[in-house]
C-alpha cells in the first residue's frame, strides 16, 4: 500500500512539474486552446455551407464540428503524450529524472494522465465555444460522447507512446512523428466520410483501427440517433491490444537505451 | 550496513564495436572520497552511468549500498544521488519550483522545511523566485546541488561538481560537500578534472585509462609510487605511459 502511495505522489510530482511549466508560459496555455478553437470555427461554417447549399448531401445537424472536435481528441491525446516527454528532452533535464525513484511506468502513467487533462482542457473550451457560435452542443451526445472520448483518447495514447518509443530509439530527429503520424489515419478513419466510400481493401484496414468504430458510430448517432454499443465494444478491445502493444514497446525502447547508453544521449 | 559503498566486479560495457570499459573492478568503502580520474574517452562517463544505473553493463556485477544495482536498482536509487554541470533542471521553473518537485519525486518528507535549509546553506534564497534559465553558471550549479541533497543521500555522485565555478564558489562548495560528508557519513564519488580539488577533497584516486583501472590509491599514496610532486603530474605519468589497451568510448 505504501509502495502505491510513493508510486502516486511521483506521478503527482511530474504534474506538478507539468503545471507549473503551464503556469509560467502563456504560449504554451494559448496553444493547448488555440488550434482546437480555430479548427473548430472553420469546421462550424463548413458544416453550416453545406446545410444550406450543398443539396443532396446529408450532413446531420453539427456533424462535421462534432467529428472535428473528436478528432482532434485523438490528436490531442497523441501529441499531449508526445510534448510532455519532449519537454524534459528540450530542458535537458532527463538524466536527473532516470536517475531518481520515478519507474518507467510511473513515467508512462504520468504522460498519459497529463495528456488527458491537456485534452479534456483544449477540446473541451473549443467543445463549449462551438454552443453560442453555432447553436450545437457536442455535450448533448451524452454518455455516449464520454464513450467515444476515452476510445479516442486510448488510441491517442497508443500513437503517442509509440512516438516516444520512437525518440528514445532514433533520438529527436523523430520528433516531427509526434505532428504527423497520426494524420496516417485520418484518411483511413472515416473521421469526416463514410468509410464505405474507401476502396474494399483499405476497409478491412480501417475495421482494424478504433478510431473507425468511433466514427461511424457518432454518424450513426447523430443519423438515426441509436448508439451502436457493437462498435464501442470493438473500439474498446482493440484500444486495449494497441495501447498495450505501445506500452511494451516503450518498455523495449527504454531498455534499450539503456543498453546502448542512449538515456543521456536523447535530446541530440 | 555493508563494507563497501560502491563494488566494481570485473564489469565490460561493449557497444557494438567499441568496448567502453574493459573488464573493472575496484571498491570504495562507506564515508569514503573517491575521485574517478581519466583522460577524455578513458570510460569516465559509461562507468558512471552504470553506476547510476542509465547504462547496463555488458557482464560483471555493481554493488552499490550493498545492493545490486542491475536487480534492486528501485531500491538504491532513493539513498543516491547525482550531480552534473551537463544534465540541467527544467529552464522555465523557478529555482523553488525545481526543488520543490523533485523533493516530491524523492518522497521528502517535510519537503518544504528541506528547500528552504538547503537554499540558505546555499545562498540561493535570494532567486529562489527566479527561473533557472535566468541563473549564473554558478547559481545553477548551487541548484543542482540544493537537488542533489534534497534526499539528504548516503551517496552522492558528482560529475565535474566545480567546473563551471569561479573559484571563490569552488572553495565554497567542495567545503561545502565534505562538511555534508563528515556530517552524514555519506559516500561522494566525484569526476574531475580539478587534480588540486582531487587532492584536497579524496581519500581514494580511482585512474582509469583506455576502460581499465590504471592505478588505485590515495592521493599520497600515488604521488609516493610515482616519486612526483602533484596528481597532476601522475596523471600524466599514467596517461603518457603506454598506448590504449582498447579503443575506448564514452
């Protein structure tokens, strides 16, 4: 119980450190909101144009705010995992941090549980912002929004520890996986189209993906207003494999680096 | 407690082609000065590394506390601590904010009365509210160490501890460190350069050349094996003597 205790209050000490970084940095508070909110207006009067004009298009009421607003949880989550381990590489700060009592787990558990607050916080003003601007509230998905936010979220665990993996591996010049990989499946996921419009073979690749399920699950709910519960089942077992096969791969990478006597070498 | 603070059992670190450290073995004892010697790419860094546990050994064994550090390294790592001029605390925390979160990473209990005796013993009350990218070369070294004692450690290793240091602070910290010495019967294993900071601060020189231990004696002890004057001069002597065992790596 101790040994959980102490666990705990490291994780809390890297948000502390985490927290205070934000405190000091406007920059960096005015980014987590920043992108959501702006992407959020151009989604909001894509969505109102085709409404109006686009005839014989079926777009749901705030359809393509809520898919945006999802999706950029997905990217949220990855790249909330990805700056938080860069930011101890840019301060050159993590040969103290291997060398103190924080476990690599506790350093993963740390990442993901910031990642999520930098989330929720980002997409949750640019969520709120889109009720008096354009009249939708994503909240009014109930709980099956939170459902298709924690899968969104797990997937973005899994592309962001990967891309960490990556760093401790290949050393910086990865970084730029943490802006782009996850744009891979954007395509593939159905986030703003059907995914029955992709070629067959690119399909059994999407099913693959959780994000998919979520997808096609929210244009489900926001068509015929049923929640398709098969889908966040699926979502949810592969999140599970993905974000497991990530943290084991994070492992791997941190092992190595030991072997290679790469953990003070990362950040070059 | 155990004898030995820190025990070297014939320890290999290979990577790929290069073999770092070539077969190590020594010891130093509890409360004791070590200093650990040796040219640029003489194996210095990856011996400390694997000390700290940031580099795996490629065979042999590392007893540190009476532990072993590749098996229990969770459990040694709160009784250590570590301190160098070219791994740095986050730039945009304060000093106090710095202390203050790696006291919780450390479990400190009464965290806040520690920070606040170690910035006085330090003189670093007075930026305690500013940024560590704001300090001197000098105050950052005062933070690392402020750091670095924070878990008050059984042993504390150091990697060039007064490299940076004008040398009124110099004096001021390695008094500084041996009082924490004396203090606390703690172990302080120290790279350097600084062969006077050597002399006054060890009891025990550690010479290492191409990944070997060239030599291991007290100051004294050396300087009368190699009828010189200085460890200056015996480093020379040792690291003139012959050409590189094996190509070594750091």
């Amino acid at each position: 119980m101790d040994q959980v205790k102490q666990s705990l209050l490291r994780i809390f000490a890297i948000h502390r450190r985490h927290y205070y970084l934000m405190r000091g940095s406007w920059p960096r508070i005015a980014e987590m909101f920043y992108w959501p909110t702006v992407q959020m207006v151009m989604w909001g009067f894509m969505n109102q144009y085709l409404t109006q004009r686009a005839e014989g298009v079926y777009i749901g009421a705030g359809m393509l705010i809520a898919a945006f607003l999802l999706w950029d949880v997905l990217f949220r989550s990855q790249l909330g995992v990805s700056l938080a381990f860069f930011e101890e590489i840019y301060s050159r700060n993590l040969g103290y941090l291997f060398v103190s009592p924080l476990r690599p787990q506790e350093l993963v558990l740390s990442l993901l549980s910031i990642a999520v607050l930098r989330t929720g916080l980002g997409v949750g003003v640019a969520a709120w912002l889109a009720i008096p601007f354009y009249g939708f509230s994503i909240f009014d998905l109930g709980w099956a929004l939170v459902a298709f936010f924690c899968n969104l979220i797990f997937f973005g665990w899994a592309i962001g520890l990967a891309v960490v993996s990556m760093v401790m591996r290949y050393g910086m010049g990865a970084e730029s996986l943490a802006w782009a990989l996850v744009f891979v499946f954007a395509p593939i996921t159905g986030v703003y189209y059907p995914i029955s419009v992709l070629p067959q073979w690119l399909q059994y690749i999407s099913w693959c993906l959780p994000p998919t399920y979520v997808f096609e699950g929210l244009r489900e709910l926001i068509g015929m207003h049923t929640v398709n519960m098969m889908f966040l089942s699926y979502a949810l077992v592969l999140n599970l494999v993905y974000v497991a096969i990530a943290a084991a791969l994070f492992l791997v990478a941190f092992r190595a680096a030991r072997q290679r006597g790469l953990l003070l070498q990362i950040g070059e | 407690m155990c004898a030995k603070a820190i025990e070297f059992q014939d320890v290999v670190k290979r990577y790929e082609h290069v073999t770092a450290v070539a077969g190590v073995s020594f010891s130093i004892e509890y409360g004791a000065v070590a200093a650990l010697l040796g040219g640029n790419g003489a194996g210095k860094t990856t011996l400390l590394s694997m000390l700290l546990g940031l580099v795996t050994p490629t065979q042999g064994k590392i007893n540190v506390l009476g532990s072993d550090m590749l098996r229990q390294r969770y459990q040694v790592l709160p009784k250590i601590s570590f301190m160098s001029p070219y791994v740095e605390l986050p730039f945009r925390l304060t000093v106090e904010q710095n202390l203050t979160f790696y006291a919780q990473l450390y479990g400190v209990s009464r965290a806040r009365k520690m920070v606040d005796r170690l910035l006085a013993e330090l003189d670093l009350l007075h930026v305690k509210k500013r940024t560590y990218g704001s300090l001197s070369a000098g105050q950052r070294t005062r933070v690392a160490l402020a750091k670095s004692l924070l878990n008050s450690p059984e042993l504390l290793v150091l990697d060039e501890p007064t490299a940076s240091l004008d040398p009124d602070t110099a004096d001021y910290m390695r008094g500084y460190l041996l009082n924490y010495r004396n203090e606390n019967n703690a172990t302080l294993f120290m790279a350097s350069h600084n062969m006077v900071e050597v002399e006054r601060m060890c009891d025990q020189v550690v010479i290492l050349k191409a990944g070997r231990v060239a030599d291991i004696a007290a100051p004294a002890a050396l300087l009368g094996k190699y009828g010189r004057g200085t460890l200056e001069q015996v480093f020379l002597d040792v690291a003139r003597h012959d050409q590189p065992l094996v190509k070594a790596h750091e």
